[in-house]
C-alpha cells in the first residue's frame, strides 16, 4: 500500500467499521465470499465470513483467487463517500455505468448481497470518507 494513499487508509478501516455495525452483520449473516475491493490503484482481498470481513490483505497476493472484484477511481470513492453525494456518485452500479468502476467475475455473491455490498462500502460516508 501506498501510505500517502488516502483512499486505501480509509478502505483499511473497513473491518472496524463494520464491527461497529451489527445489522449490517446480521443481513449479511449468510454471505461467505472472497472478493477482490478497492480502488483501481490499490484492491483488497477481502474475505467475508457470515457477514464480518474475516481478512482482508492488500493486492496483489501470490495464487490467491476471488469470486468477483469491484474497483473504481479514487475520485468516484472520494465522492461515493461524502456524506451526501451528488446523483450518480452516490450508488455502486452508478459508479459503473459511470465507467468511473468496474464490476468483474462471478457477480452473483455481489447481486444476491447487493444491499450489503452497498451498505458495506458505504460505511465511510458517516466518516466524510476521510480516514
């Protein structure tokens, strides 16, 4: 990880953020997945055990393989994670229609936990995204 890259300082607050919330949790309660997140500079492999991130080890990682990746721009993630963001920053498929994220592999996981997902990667909002 680059450590002057905010965007990565604050998708390594993840974990905690979520620990804080237990409904999140709970909804995703029967989601086990590895998946690749993060931004287009610098992914995760994130592994999501009954709905708590279990580990989640910056890219690339030698033979480790994911089910689905999400990526987008540093600057849609900046924007994504302002308390309220403008139309079309505000929503994970709109980042990709945007081109401004890319959606890849096997994206059921991704579909059927769809409100987690943007539950999950929107937690930073309560923070202004910033870490």
């Amino acid at each position: 990880m680059k450590k002057s890259d905010p965007v990565s300082a604050v998708f390594e607050k993840l974990p905690a953020l979520l620990e804080r919330d237990t409904a999140l949790i709970t909804r995703g309660r029967l989601l086990d997945v590895d998946c690749l997140l993060g931004s287009t500079e610098q992914a995760y492999h994130v592994s999501i055990r009954a709905g708590r991130i279990a580990e989640m080890l910056p890219a690339p990682l030698l033979m480790r393989s994911s089910t689905f990746s999400y990526r987008a721009t540093p600057e849609a993630w900046t924007a994504f994670w302002q308390p309220m963001p403008k139309a079309g920053w505000h929503d994970l498929l709109s980042l990709t229609k945007r081109g401004e994220a890319t959606l890849e592999g096997d994206i059921k996981p991704f579909m059927t936990h769809l409100q987690y997902f943007k539950d999950l990667l929107a937690l930073p909002r309560s923070t202004g995204g910033t870490a």
